[in-house]
C-alpha cells in the first residue's frame, strides 16, 4: 500500500509538469512531414511513367506481331508482279521468288535464274492441260486453306484470298501466255518434226521451268497453310 | 457546471474535427494538435530520457508517427492516452538503437516496503534527477510501470524480457530511488 502511495506520489509530481518544445520544433516536423508527401508523389510519378512505358512496350510488341503476319501474307504479291515482269520482258526469265521463313517471318527473295533456250520453243496445250488444271484446281488442298481462312479475321481472310486469286490468276496467265506462244509460233513448213521440238521443250526448257515454277507455288502454298496452322494455334 | 460541461464537448468536438482535418494531411490542424500535445508529451519523454535534445527529438519521431498512423486512430479512449503510448514506444525503440538497456539479474525476494516520505518541498526536477541517475534499465521499467501504469507482463512483452526480469528490475529502481529522496529528504531538512 505504501508502496503504491510512494508511485502515486511520483506520478503525481511528475504529470503536473510540462515541458515547451524548442521553437523550430514544429518546423522540423512540418519538413519530414512535408518530404514524406513528396516522396509518396514522386513514387506515385515514377510508377505512372513505369507503367505508362510497359504499356508502350506491350502496344509496340502487339502492333509487331501484327505486321510480321502481313508481310508474310502479303509477301507472295511480289511473285505475281515479278513474273509477270519477267514473263512480259521474257528474254530471260528472273523469278523473284520470295521465300518467307517463319522464324524471322520476313520475305527473303530468291531468285530463280533460268536462261531460255534460244530455240523456238513449241508448247503442246494437250501436254500443258492436265498438270496445270491439277495444279490450279487442287480442290482438297485448297479446301483445308479455305477452311482455315474462315477460322481467321475478315481482313487477313480478305488477304487470304486475293492471294489465293492471284495464283490461280498467275497460272492462267502463265497459260494463256503459254498458248498464245505456242499459236504464234507454229511450224509453217511441214519439214520440222513438231514431236521432236515438243520433245526438246518438254526435256531442256519447260520441263524444268514448269517443274520449277510450280514448285514455287507449292511451297508458297504450304508456306501459308503453316503461316494460318501457326497462327490459328 | 452546465458550462464547464458545454466546453468540454465543445473542446472534444474541435479535437474531433482537428483530428480529421489532421487525417487528411491538413497541416494547420496539425499544428494545433501539435501545440496541444507537445509539452505534455516532451515531458513524458524527459521521463526517460535525461539529455531534453534527445528527449526532444524522440517526441518529433513520436509525434511524425503520430500523424502517419492517425487514420488508424478509432475515437476509443483518450487521445492523450494514444498519443502517450506511441512516444514509450518511441523511446523503447530510441533505447534498442543505443544498445544501452541493460537488465540485471531477477531478485527472489520483493519484500521491502517503500514508504511514502518525499518532503513536500521537493520539487518536481529533483525527482526528475532522481529518476535520471537511476541505470537506464531500471528507469524504464519504473517508469512505464508506476507512471505509465503499465503491467509486468505488458512490459515484458514490449522489451522482450521476462516477467520475472520486470519486477526484479522494477523492486531495485525502487530501492536505488526511495534511497535518493531520503538523501534529498535529509539534505531538506538540513537547509530547513
């Protein structure tokens, strides 16, 4: 009990004292207060900018991806152009033949050189017909694209097909050219052996270009079939 | 009476509304917090720390926590009595950056009677510099137990120490301090 009143005392003394803090007491508070406030606002800042520059990074990185697809889409319009070029000039043939890589999806041309031969070169359209309508109207292969073209947006749909045109449009052209050579340049006089000529067509020139040519166009066709696989996964 | 009711509400209600200005950063609300509370607090610190800079800068940290964690403050009890535990706190953690506490070993027996004989004469700075010469473990512990009123286990727990550390540390405080104000007491009544 004394032992209390002894602490009381004490407590008693001591809780009637107050003490003034110095005059710049308050000032310096009011500093570390105010340094707080400004921290917080340059974190709040710093953080805006970070975020504001990931969201660039993102939108750049998206727009990227997107014109990646477009140029290996629209990479085979250059071999349309191309050989119909080099098909018009025709004193030698140059094929730019883009080759689109998936893994840097840029198209790399590669050109196809091939030198006519200088002799009057005669195409049967019998011969030509049968590989050039299998070629163009591959159904079945044509079909998976057409499927995997509806899966995929309207525009890259819309590219899809105009590319799709374009080949078949190329072969007719190169058909239609085909002919109109092999027309305009019939034997007049009935001493040259057109089974001969045609052999050496079908062996030296054509065979090879035409072998070539189309399989250009296989490739660019599987190209784009793994180009929509790849990006329907 | 009516009056003197009328102004404390009046009082409680503009410390209400200083304190939510305060919440909101407002930097005259806390000024006049501060004004209120500072002297009373500085004193509180004096308690414990001799040196009154160092008691002074303790109360600033005191007081800079204060503000930070008003938002947590639920109108629930005084906010004197709030703010108060906040500056021991500040002074416990003022100590543990020194590294200076140090506690002596736990005493068997607590028997001793204190008696209640400080000389009405004596003033309130000499007992200050009574509690000041006593060893920082033992001041700390009277201190929060026989002005702050806290318990022995609350004290353990907030140094980290025994319950049985506490009161051997507090039974010697005692000791050491009753001897200094009978020394004082003496020399009084010398003078008298």
């Amino acid at each position: 009990m004394e032992s209390n009143k002894f602490d009381d005392h004490i407590k008693n003394l001591l809780d009637k004292r107050s003490i003034e803090p110095s005059v710049n007491a308050w000032s310096n508070l009011e500093e570390r207060l105010n340094s707080t406030k400004t921290a917080k606002r340059n974190w709040m800042l710093w953080s805006g900018v970070a975020a504001s520059f990931i969201g660039v990074l993102i939108t750049i990185s998206v727009l990227n991806t997107n014109t990646k697809v477009i140029t290996v889409v629209e990479a085979p319009v250059e071999i349309k152009e191309d050989i119909i070029n080099s098909k018009e000039n025709s004193k030698e043939n140059t094929v730019a033949t883009p080759k689109p890589t998936i893994e840097n999806k840029q198209a790399t041309p590669i050109y196809v050189s091939q030198t006519k031969n200088n002799s009057k070169a005669t195409l049967n359209k019998a011969s030509l017909t049968p590989e050039t309508d299998q070629l163009i109207n591959k159904e079945p292969k044509m079909a998976v694209v057409e499927k995997d073209l509806q899966e995929i947006p309207n525009s890259t749909l819309e590219k899809a097909n105009s590319i799709k045109i374009t080949y078949k449009d190329e072969a007719e052209s190169l058909l239609a050219q085909a002919l109109q050579q092999t027309t305009s340049s019939e034997p007049k006089s009935s001493t040259i052996d057109a089974a001969s000529l045609l052999y050496d067509v079908e062996v030296e020139v054509e065979q090879s270009f035409r072998t070539k040519l189309f399989a250009t166009i296989k490739e660019n066709l599987s190209d784009i079939k793994t180009v929509i696989v790849d990006r329907n996964k | 009476m009516l009056q003197h009711i009328l102004k404390i509400i009046q009082l409680h209600t503009n410390q209400t509304d200083l304190i939510k200005k305060a919440v909101k950063q407002d930097r005259k609300a806390q000024h006049v917090l501060f004004e209120t509370y500072a002297p009373k607090m500085l004193s509180v610190c004096r308690y414990y720390v001799s040196d009154l800079q160092k008691a002074e800068e303790v109360m600033l940290n005191g007081f800079f926590k204060v503000f930070k964690y008003l938002k947590d403050y639920k109108n629930e009890g005084s906010f004197e009595g709030w703010i108060r535990r906040i500056m021991v706190r500040e002074v416990i953690s003022f100590y543990r950056q020194k590294k200076q506490i140090q506690f002596a070993d736990e005493v068997e027996n607590y028997t001793a009677e204190f008696h209640n004989d400080i000389d009405s004469s004596i003033e309130v700075a000499q007992i200050q510099a009574c509690i000041d010469s006593l060893p920082e473990g033992y001041r700390l512990i009277f201190n929060m137990y026989a002005i702050e009123g806290y318990k022995h286990n609350e004290i353990a727990k907030m140094l980290d120490i025994n319950e049985g550390t506490s009161k051997s540390q507090l039974f010697k405080a005692k000791k050491m301090l009753q001897e200094k104000i009978n020394t004082l007491n003496s020399v009084q009544n010398g003078v008298k």
